[in-house]
C-alpha cells in the first residue's frame, strides 16, 4: 500500500532530488511474487476442494460442508453460468477439481519457488537497508488509525470540496503501509512453516506443535492465503492513486522526491 501524495500537482518552484529507494533484488523478487502468488493461490484452492479447512454441518439440502463451496453457490447466483455450482470458485478462481495429485506437485515446486524468491527479497532488504523503514514503531497504532480514517474521507471530502489534510508522515512509508507490508512479510513466513508442518509432520513434529496440531497449520496456511489475496488488491489501487513515480521506482530502484513538502517526508 502506498499514500497517495506524489499524486499531488507541485508547484514548479519546489526542489527535488531523485534518491534511491528498493534495492535490485528487493524489485525482482516483487515482480517474481506476482505470478507466483497467483499460481499457488489457484492451485491451493485446487488443494482445499480436496480437504476444505472451513467446514460446517452437512446442510440437510445441499449436502455440502464445505464454506468455499457455499460461497460459491452465492457468487454464481450474481455471476450467473451453466447453473449453481458449489465449485465455481474452484473452477473459476483455482485450477478446477478433481486433479489432487497434478496441483499438488505444482504447488509444491511454486512453493519452492517461493522460498527462494523469498530469499532473494531478505538479501535486498539487508543490503538495502529497506528492512529499516519497515520495522514496526510504537506510534504506528494511531498513525495507521488516522490514515485510515484520511483514505475513508478523502472521496467523500473531494466531492464537497472540503480541507482533508494528509495525515503527517515521516520517512518513505506511513504507519498503515508500513504495519501492511510488516504483516505481509510475516505471513509470508508462517505460510511457509505451516507447509512443511502439513508436508513433513512426522519428520517435523515440533514444527507441526508450534501451531497446535496439524489441523492449526491448515487454517494458518489457509489464512495467510486470504490475507495474501485481501492485500493484493488495495495495493494496487493505491500504487495507481499514487502515481506513476511509485509503480517507477518498483522498476528503476529510484523515486522523485520532493526535498520537503507538507508532510515532513524528505
């Protein structure tokens, strides 16, 4: 996520400086995750038709138990198809049903995948000294609040055309941004400790305790799947909202920056 602020129209006058804002391996592994987190989304919902990990009682009429399926059934009464399928997830957002052994394979190579891309973005993190703006500080609570509350009012405020000033920020990323990309990047390490307690729990037993048993390294894994697909698509609507210069430092490495403006950003 990102604030929108070098959307703003800048007087000609104000000094800029262009500074340097992701190391190399910290933009390649970015790009890297997009369709690796695509593929082993879809995958994985292939992988939960299997064995879901939201259940309920079997409904009397449907007999289904299965929570995705039924939230399915709801999507294709609004997306109508071929008729109320309690797979319309699975075939229109996984890789289908029926093909356990197939997804399997795939999502464990894209896993490791993962892992290593993963690697890559630690390494540009430390020789980049990226890991610094994204430690979490303990005013971040009531800044991520107040920015929360800036982006639920900035539409509503435009359209009346009343004042709506940014909440003030310090550094390249406020406190919302900061505390989403913080626990993007722990899930992702649960995500990848909750699979090897799911794939190895025999061999792996203390791995598989930490999360209670092997059912709670399912649900962990699932949820971090969910948090995954919630954060994509904020993110990219604010990286649009925020300009061009933002999606360009994610290619070049090197951003505009205005030397101070109202925010105290620099």
């Amino acid at each position: 996520m990102t604030s929108p602020k070098s959307a703003r129209v800048m007087p000609p006058d104000v000094p800029v400086r262009i500074v340097r804002r992701h190391h190399a391996l910290v933009r390649l592994s970015h790009w890297l995750n997009v369709p690796l987190l695509l593929l082993l989304i879809g995958s994985g919902l292939s992988i939960h038709w299997a064995a879901p990990v939201l259940v309920h009682a079997i409904d009397p009429v449907t007999r289904s138990k299965d929570v995705v399926g039924d939230l399915g059934v709801a999507l294709d009464r609004v997306i109508p198809t071929a008729g109320a399928s309690r797979d319309w997830i699975y075939d229109h957002l996984g890789f289908g049903t029926r093909n356990l052994a197939q997804v399997l394979s795939l999502h464990w190579l894209l896993a490791y995948l993962f892992m290593a891309n993963g690697l890559l973005y630690l390494i540009g993190l430390l020789a980049g000294g990226g890991w610094r703006v994204l430690v979490p500080r303990p005013s971040d609570p009531s800044g991520a609040l107040a920015m929360m509350r800036y982006y639920l009012g900035v539409v509503p405020m435009a359209i009346g055309r009343r004042p709506w000033p940014h909440p003030p920020v310090k550094g390249p990323y406020n406190a919302l941004q900061r505390g989403g990309y913080f626990t993007v990047i722990v899930a992702g390490l649960l995500v990848v400790l909750s699979g090897w307690a799911m794939h190895k729990p025999s061999q792996l037993g203390w791995l598989e305790r930490l999360f209670i048993d092997y059912n709670g390294a399912r649900v962990v894994h699932f949820a971090c799947m969910v948090l995954f697909a919630l954060f994509v698509v904020p993110h990219v609507i604010l990286v649009i909202l925020d300009g061009f210069d933002t999606f360009r430092s994610m290619v070049t490495g090197w951003s505009k920056r205005v030397k101070e403006d109202s925010h105290g950003e620099v």
